[in-house]
C-alpha cells in the first residue's frame, strides 16, 4: 500500500543522519513527516498487531504521536523513534524506535514499524542491530529489551536474529489495548545486555 507522497523519496541532509547501514539510514522525524506516517499505517496488515488492522488519523499523529516524539528528542542519552530511508533512492521504509520501555521506564526498549513490501528482506533486523550497537556503544544503555503479542512470530524472529533472548510472558496493559481481551493481550519480552551484546558481535567477527 502506500500513495504517492513527495516526501517518501525526499533527499535527506546529511548531517541530520543518526546512522547508517549498508541498505538504510536514520533520521529525526519532523512535524511535516505526518503523511508518511498516516500512510504506513493505513495498511491493515501493518497495523495487525497494534491496532487490529485500524489506521491511525491524521490528528491523532500530529497531535500526540509527533509531539511525543519531538518531546523525546530532548531527553539524554538520545532515545526515541527515527525515520527510515533506503540509501541511494531515499524511499520512506516506515521507522525504528529505542525509548524507556513504559512499565520499566530504566530499560530501553527496541522497536520498528516498516512498509508491508520490505518485509521479509532484512531490513527489521539490519536497522535493528544498527540501533543496538549505538545504544550499547554510544548510549550508554546497560540493556535493552523489546516486546511483541505473542502472535507476531515475524517480530520475533528479528529479535532472535538480533541476539535477544526469551525472557518471560505477560499481558499488554489494557489502557494500552483497550479493546483487546486478556487473550489478545498475551505478549512475550525479549532482552539483550552489553555485554551479551559485546560477545555476540565479537564472535561474529
């Protein structure tokens, strides 16, 4: 899905760039980003597991999603959601986030939402591991965690992929889902230390 938006292809500067891949970069979102957010989550499938296939408004983006955003940036060390580009065609590829996980405010918590059509292709794990490394290396993060509904066995996956661990189970708070039952609630923690993280990449060298 996905309708044509002079910004999802818009040349970046470069010196707004958090980080880069071989294949992606990041970057801050700004306020005139809300149509690319609208339109990644107006694709039922990318919404599945969030919000049962419902898009989110236009208000409801720029209004508290952006402003929340924004509001992160402000804190130290650097924590919050980044844009995500293709390198060479700057194609909008949806976002990536690592910011206090909401129950356990002192662990950092990684997460990603990207375009139906680049999924599969390793772009999740790839902007993930990147996200890692600069939270363990530069951040100061002592561990980061990530969370997903027990359902969402692709984002798991990437977790795996990614050198996090099973950790435990537990239900999404209901103010969260609020009309979800406790059953659709169920949901699996997945973490990593720095130095897990450490030896991880040290033995893949």
């Amino acid at each position: 899905m996905g309708s044509a938006n002079p910004l999802r292809n818009a040349v970046m500067d470069t010196s707004e760039i958090l980080l880069a891949t071989d294949r992606l970069y990041l970057r801050p979102f700004k306020m005139d980003d809300a149509p690319l957010l609208v339109d990644l989550d107006s694709d039922p499938e990318v919404m599945r597991h969030i919000s049962k296939g419902k898009p989110t408004s236009l208000e409801q983006i720029e209004n508290v999603f952006l402003l929340r955003i924004l509001e992160l940036y402000t804190k130290q060390p650097p924590q919050g959601f980044w844009a995500a580009h293709e390198r060479g065609s700057n194609a909008f590829l949806g976002w990536f986030h690592l910011r206090p996980q909401r129950s356990a405010p002192y662990d950092m918590e990684l997460g990603y939402r990207l375009y139906r059509k680049y999924w599969g292709q390793g772009y999740a794990t790839e902007g993930s591991r990147a996200l890692l490394a600069k939270g363990f290396s530069e951040w100061g993060a002592p561990r980061i965690m990530a969370t997903t509904l027990v359902g969402n066995r692709a984002s798991q996956r990437v977790m795996e992929k990614c050198g996090l661990r099973f950790e435990t189970e537990f239900y999404y708070d209901a103010s969260l889902l609020p009309s979800w039952t406790q059953a659709e609630r169920r949901a699996v923690q997945y973490g990593i230390s720095k130095a897990e993280f450490d030896t991880l990449t040290q033995e893949e060298q």
